[in-house]
C-alpha cells in the first residue's frame, strides 16, 4: 500500500524482478511531480513495476481542483462519481495491468451497482479497500459484489497510519468473518502502518519496533479459515502538507522486526551516517539489494550516493519491501547479481 511519490516509486523501480514477482502493489496514484500530463505517473509505474498487476488507487490529498493544470484537470476527473466513476474505470482499462479498486465515499460505496457494471466489464478481478472502523455496511455491498463478480476478489483491511494500529485487529477479524460466511474464496490483506513522524529529542540511533506484523499475526491467530496476506505501506507516512522547516540528515535501515534510524546531532552528513550505519552491530551486509548498494556507495563517499530526504527515504523503503515479500522464505533474501540504476 503505497502513494505514486518518488521515493516509493523508486524504491518499487530498484527492487529484484524475484521481489517484484511476490508482490502486489496497491498505488495511490497521484500526478507526478511537475509533469504536464497525467500520462507521466502511468509511465513512472510501468518503468517501476513493468507487466505485472497492481492496484490503482486515488490518493485524495491530491484532489485540488484549484490547481489548474492538465495534470491535475485529468486526475481530478477521476473523482468524479458520475455513471459510476465512469472516469476512474476509463483509466484503469487504459492501463493494462491495473486492478480496479471499488470506489468509495465515507461508509459506502456510491451507485455501487454501476461501478460492478464496469469492473464486470473491465474482467481483471476487484480490490476492496477497507477502513475497518468505517466499514458498517460492508457485507451489504460484499453480498452484491459476490453476486457480480464470483472470483478474484481481494478486500484490504487498511488500518491506517499510527502507532496504535494493533488495537483494529478484533474489527478486521470480526469483519473478515462476516465475509467469508458470504464467500469462502474471498481473499484478504491486513495491513498498516506504524512508522513514526517525529525522531527529534531521541539521540543519534534510534530502534523503531514495527507494529505491522503483531498486527497481522493477531488477526490471522484469531482466524482458523480463509486466505489472509501480510500488507503494510512499505515503511512510509500519509502525505502531509510541506512545512517550513530545516531538514535534519537521517539514513534508516530495514530489519524483519524493526528499523534502526541513524540520524544527524548537528553537522553530520549522508556520508558519515552511512559510516555509521555500517558500524551498527544490528547492520548485516550481503543482502545485494539497491538498497544496501547505496548506503554503502555513500559511506565510501561514491556515485550514487544518497544527498536528500527523498533519496534516503527510497532506500529505507527499498530495503523494506524486499524484507518483508521474502519474510516467509529468508532462504530467497539475499539476491543474485542484478544490475542497479544509477540515475
């Protein structure tokens, strides 16, 4: 579950091809930075996460109908509910590996009947993304969905972004129960995120324990039926308004349990963050991911190396992804030669 931003893109892009096979993308899509045209995150998600499926989700925080561009004229559209969304559906068919995902509006899902008219038509499966505490009618429309589309149906148990996400596992449990009495083939991720927005006031090394996991392994306990997978957002936070202020170097790094910030007290740069990161007891090299290729090209003061926020971020999520698809088989962790990018 992640936003079309760079750093998740990039991450997505620099992952090994046996990674990308594992897993399924559920995208926010938004329109590309600076681009003119609403085509440059389509041509940004294909480069990404080339012939292979994956969600397409709106990211609202970017339905700003007073920015008056062609890009976000195209996204906004989108939004629009009119015969079902036919916009958004329209989209999705024009991108051959997208999946739909079921539009929805506070607790419901609008003229639900004629959006199911054209994921029938568009015939690649349907995701259903939940908020399991705004998700009061949810069997209603499960039962119409069973109705019009029998297979390939995914509901995501999005629980958010906080440190609390753990106290949703009795809903999802309790609605994922309800499903299945409706159908016993429907499929189901649980997933969150958990990952902090502040690191200030917490020293120069900071252990972060992910939540994620206790949360998919609290629902799947409580639950002895049904095809349940792990989701997260891949290490990240919502999208937020930018705000003034002076960026303090950090450089994060992966494990299967937690992450390990390793973040600047003054003057201290992305070169001697990444010598720090590679002297941290928890560290183990030999994974040969981009992820790890970077941090260490920049603590050896190399191209390319990491020199922004952005950058930074992308290798932390890069890291995490490819953790957490292999979490089940660590056997498969470590990567055989793979040629990096290095723009």
């Amino acid at each position: 579950m992640i936003h079309a931003r760079l750093a998740e893109i990039r991450a997505l892009r620099e992952l090994p091809n046996a990674t990308r096979n594992k897993i399924l993308p559920l995208i926010r899509v938004r329109p590309w930075l600076n681009a003119k045209s609403l085509d440059a995150v389509w041509e940004r998600i294909s480069e990404a996460f080339p012939e292979r499926w994956f969600g397409l989700d709106l990211d609202a925080t970017r339905n700003l109908p007073s920015k008056d561009t062609e890009a976000y004229r195209d996204f906004c559209a989108l939004f629009n509910p009119t015969d079902g969304f036919a916009n958004y559906y329209s989209a999705v068919d024009q991108n051959e590996w997208a999946i739909p995902v079921l539009r929805s509006a506070g607790f419901g899902f609008p003229d639900l009947g004629r959006q199911l008219e054209h994921i029938v038509n568009l015939d690649r499966g349907l995701i259903v993304r939940v908020e399991p505490l705004r998700a009061a009618n949810l069997s209603d429309a499960a039962i119409a969905i069973n109705e019009a589309v029998p297979e390939n149906v995914l509901f995501v148990f999005d629980c958010g972004w906080g440190r609390d996400i753990l106290s949703q596992a009795a809903a999802c449990v309790g609605h994922i129960e309800a499903l299945l009495d409706i159908h016993e083939n429907f499929e189901f991720v649980v997933g969150g995120s958990s990952f902090p927005n502040s690191f200030a006031k917490q020293g120069e090394r900071i252990e972060i324990g992910m939540v994620e996991r206790q949360l998919f392994q609290e629902v799947r306990r409580n639950l002895n039926r049904g095809e349940l997978f792990y989701g997260d957002w891949g290490s990240t936070r919502p999208p937020s308004d930018p705000v003034p202020m002076k960026n303090v170097a950090r450089i994060d790094f992966a494990l299967p349990g937690q992450w390990i910030a390793h973040r600047s007290a003054g003057e201290e740069d992305y070169e001697e963050l990444a010598e720090d990161v590679l002297a941290d007891p928890l560290w183990t090299s030999g994974l040969g991911i981009w992820g790890e290729y970077m941090i260490e090209s920049t603590a050896a003061g190399l191209e390319p190396a990491i020199k922004s926020p952005a950058m930074a971020a992308a290798v932390r999520v890069n890291l995490h992804m490819h953790i957490q698809a292999n979490f089940d088989d660590p056997t498969n962790m470590v990567v055989a030669d793979e040629p990096f990018d290095d723009l």
